[in-house]
C-alpha cells in the first residue's frame, strides 16, 4: 500500500481552504470515442463527515455527471451517480473496511455510440442510459471546484492518486499524483497541467512535521498517547487536556483533586490493557491515576522531589501478566540499565535481564510486542 496520493481537505476546513483536482487547467479534454475516466480511492478516517462530490464530469459544459459519496444513515447505498440534476439508477457501496484502509479502483465510462454510461468499482459493473454527443470536451473535476455554474463545496475526506483518462482503448492522459509539493502536476503521457487547489500531498505529510495547535500550559507538563482513539493527552499542573488528533477537537478536564505536583523524571502513560492514564514517578515508586468521571488523581507526589535517577526511561503494559515495565533511564550522572515490574496489585519488583547484556541507557525506543518488547538504540 504505498503511501502517496493527494488528499482533500474536507468539512474541517473552511470552504475556501478545501481541495480541488481540475485535470485540465484553462482547457477542455476533448475525445473523439468513448472516454474513460479511472483513479483509485481511498477515505481518511476518523473525520467528522463525509458527505461530497468524488468527482463531477461536464460534457460540453452542459451536463455534470457527478460521483456522489451520502453517509447518511437512511441511505441503503451511499456512493450515487447523479446524471443532470437527478440521480440515476447507479449506487453502490463500498466495504468500509477496504474505503478506509485499501485503494478502490474505479471506473467511469460515458459511450456516445452506445448512450451508455458504465461504472465499474473492484469487480461490480452498472450501466445506464445517458445521452451524450460524440466528440465531446469534458472538465474533471475531484472534490472542490469554482467552475462556472458547476460550482462544489461539498468535499469528501478522501485520497486519490493514479488518475487516468482513456479515449477508446487508447491511454492519453496519466496523472500519477505522487508529488509532494506544487500545484501544477503535468501527466506522464502528454505534459497535459493538472491544478491542484490547495493540495495535501500523502508522500509530503509521511516526512515532514506540520504544526496542528499551539498549547499553554502551567507548570510543567507531561504527555500520553492513546493509540486506539488517537489522543493527545497534556498533564499539567491544575488540568488535563484531551486533544483527538484526527479532528483536532478539544476537552478541557479541570482537577478536582487540586495540582497534580509533577516532578523531575515523571511520565505519563495511557495504559490500553487497563483504559488508564497514568502519571509514574519510578524515584517515589509511585502511580497515580486519573479518574475522567471524577476528574481526580488518586495519589500525589512528593514535591520538590529530590532529582531524579529515572530521567528519560521508557515503558510498555504487557497483556501477559497485565503489568507495566519500565526501562532504563539517567540521573546522577548515572545511566541505567534496570528493568522494573509495577504489578496489578501495585507492587514494585526488579526484573532480571538474561541472555545478552543490556546496556545501560536512556532516550531507548520501544516497540510493544504481545509477548515483550523490542528496545532499540538510546544513550
């Protein structure tokens, strides 16, 4: 599954900051058989909604044929081909499993000889009748457009990459989208310009950070990761804050327990096997664990706390014994190469290390397995 393509920014983003592919910038493509538009799809999940125009084909600037993605829960079938201003007899779905996780192969075929237009999407073809003139000119257009009367603000959260359009069984145009960077993408075939309007390129967002939000937090601060949801989870002194990756949505959690007195070495986990988050203190082998009905911590710390021997260790739950381990770490100019067990029924136990020596460390990487962990570099 090769990460490039270009993505749409969607209903999370202002309508004139959401994304739009027009195949032939200031132009037409003008066919002489039966044309053929084909791209593979892919969603993006955890986004709020999903409602929106895969793509819109004009012929002739007269008649938009629209690929129509409806989510809605009283729709038995939620991709739609709408043929004018009515919806045809056209509509399918796709395995949400596969929408979100594989790319989709579709096909668009409009037959002026024939009057036919045929879809096809993996292995499933549909067809209906369509009147169309031969030698047409057509404008594609994926996502947002501001293209005469034919304008669309409605953008699925999608991807997209290896657009194709074919006249007959002739290959004429190819845009293989894996760009990460302009506007202007020319086809591999004949240099025809493609326009991107304010594109996210996939292969760019896999090596380069991006700001998402600036935070402000008192006192120190700690976080944690929440794999399963993809939450951002900030400690700090009087609250907690909850931030949903995906959609950037906050969630503000006051304590009620009074400040969380953090000190040196401290970290926080979010604990899946458990649905914990937890702040861990190894110095004053202590726990503390935050309760979100009750917007409690139920333990403290000893504040100031007297250094740290722990700075920078890393941890992992296992599902095996349903405890939490803890590796390495700095302090007192001194590295560690301790492993230690924090048991379900909160005790503390030193684990001895067999096999190869374990260097003593800090700043290691750590990659859970469902029997152990693999530890990788560190200082």
């Amino acid at each position: 599954n090769a990460q490039y393509g270009l993505g749409f920014a969607s209903h999370e983003a202002v309508l004139d900051q959401r994304t739009g592919l027009d195949l032939s910038k200031d132009r037409q493509i003008c066919l002489d058989d039966e044309a053929e538009l084909s791209f593979e799809l892919s969603f993006m999940p955890n986004r709020s909604d999903y409602f929106g125009y895969v793509v819109r084909i004009i012929a002739d600037d007269k008649t938009n044929i629209d690929l129509l993605y409806d989510r809605s829960l009283n729709v038995e079938k939620h991709f739609k081909i709408v043929l004018g201003g009515k919806f045809s007899d056209i509509a399918f779905n796709i395995d949400s499993a596969k929408l979100f996780n594989e790319w989709i192969p579709i096909a668009i075929k409009l037959d002026a000889h024939t009057h036919l237009i045929t879809v096809k999407c993996g292995d499933r073809i549909y067809t209906e009748k369509l009147a169309i003139d031969a030698r047409s000119c057509l404008k594609v257009l994926f996502g947002y457009n501001d293209y005469k009367e034919f304008k669309t603000t409605d953008v699925p959260a999608m991807k997209i990459r290896n657009v194709q359009i074919r006249d007959g069984k002739r290959l004429l145009h190819h845009w293989p989208l894996d760009d990460d960077k302009g506007t202007e993408i020319n086809d591999v075939i004949k240099g025809m310009t493609a326009l991107a309007i304010n594109p996210q390129w996939i292969k760019r967002l896999h090596y380069e950070w991006g700001l998402l939000q600036d935070v402000k937090i008192n006192g120190q601060a700690s976080t944690a990761f929440d794999p399963r949801t993809e939450s951002v989870f900030i400690v700090g002194r009087d609250s907690l804050l909850k931030i949903h990756i995906p959609t950037g949505q906050r969630s503000v959690f006051k304590y009620q327990s009074g400040p969380l007195l953090l000190v040196n070495g401290n970290q926080s986990f979010f604990d899946t096997l458990n649905n914990q988050l937890l702040n861990i203190c190894i110095d004053q082998k202590t726990i503390s664990v935050f309760d979100f009905a009750s917007q409690k911590w139920s333990e403290n710390f000893i504040y100031p706390g007297a250094g740290t021997s722990y700075l920078h260790f890393n941890k992992f739950s296992s599902p095996v014994d349903s405890s939490l381990y803890f590796v390495g770490g700095y302090g007192h100019f001194l590295f560690k190469n301790e492993i230690q067990r924090y048991a379900p029924d909160g005790t503390w136990q030193p684990v001895a290390v067999g096999g190869e020596p374990f260097t003593p460390r800090y700043l290691a990487a750590l990659g859970a397995t469902p029997n152990g962990a693999y530890i990788l570099g560190g200082y």
